[in-house]
C-alpha cells in the first residue's frame, strides 16, 4: 500500500465519496451552507442598513425642512440601489467558497476514514505478514501526522 496523494489514490480505488442515494434522490452528503439563505441574509442586511440611514437622513432633515420623511426614504431608497447589488454579489461568492470548502473538509475526511478502514482490513487478513502490517500503519501514522503538518504527499521511497 502506498499513501500518495489524494488524488491518486480517487483515481485508483474510484471511491467517489458524494453518491446519490437512490430511494430518496438526496446525496448522502448536504453541504449545510445554503447559497439562498446568504442571499437573503444579505437583502435583509441591505434593507437594515438603508432604513437606519434613511431614519438618520430624515432625522437631520426635520430641522432644516417640513418633509422629512420624503427626504429619509429617497435617501433610503438610494441606499438601497447602491448598497444592494455589491452585497448580493459579496455574499454570493462568499457562499460559493463556503461551500467549497466544507465540500474539500468532508470529501478529504471521508477519504481519510476509506485509507484507514484499508489499513484496518489488511492488519485483519491473515495472509499479510507482521512486517507489511506494521510498514503499512507506519505510513498510515506519517501521512496523518504529514497532513497535520500541511504535507500534501506522503510516499516513502521504496
């Protein structure tokens, strides 16, 4: 057993850790971040964010004229038209990355678990001798503690 990249060892085994499950059409895996929930987080911050300006605008304008409230929601509403899209955008590739993130976090755990039920396989065959049993769990043990330390690819020389 050699412990190579993660990649590599997708390409050669072709365990694909997101498959659909078929009885219900849902993947076993949901992401927990939601792009539609961060849209509407960022409308409704958008939309606080412009009331307050438009209160604070028609608060300094009651001294100065008798429409107020015309100039707080025009100032409102301008708030609004530029803040909004920006936003929207920001919160939308924010989302994007989340979401890639969790995806590469669970996709490289799941991987992880597959290595080391392998691992656990092979010390349970008793075919396999102590040495290659033990060489085995060693590069197992340098590929997690390679990891920890930011090592992408962990292959002993043979």
């Amino acid at each position: 057993m050699s412990i190579g990249k993660i990649n590599s060892y997708v390409a050669k085994t072709n365990v694909i850790p997101f498959k659909s499950n078929n009885n219900s059409g849902k993947t076993e895996y949901e992401n927990p971040v939601s792009r539609e929930t961060e849209k509407n987080l960022a409308i409704l911050s958008t939309f606080g964010v412009s009331a307050v300006v438009g209160l604070v605008v028609g608060g300094i304008t009651s001294t100065f004229t008798k429409r107020p409230k015309t100039y707080g929601v025009a100032a409102a509403l301008g708030c609004l038209a530029i803040t909004l899209p920006p936003a929207l955008y920001n919160r939308k590739v924010s989302a994007f990355v989340k979401q890639k993130e969790v995806d590469v976090f669970s996709r490289d755990r799941n991987l992880k678990s597959n290595l080391t039920e392998e691992v656990d396989k092979e010390v349970q065959n008793s075919d396999v001798s102590l040495d290659k049993k033990l060489d085995d769990n060693l590069k197992l043990q340098m590929a997690n503690r390679g990891a920890a330390l930011g090592i992408a690819n962990v292959t002993p020389k043979a």
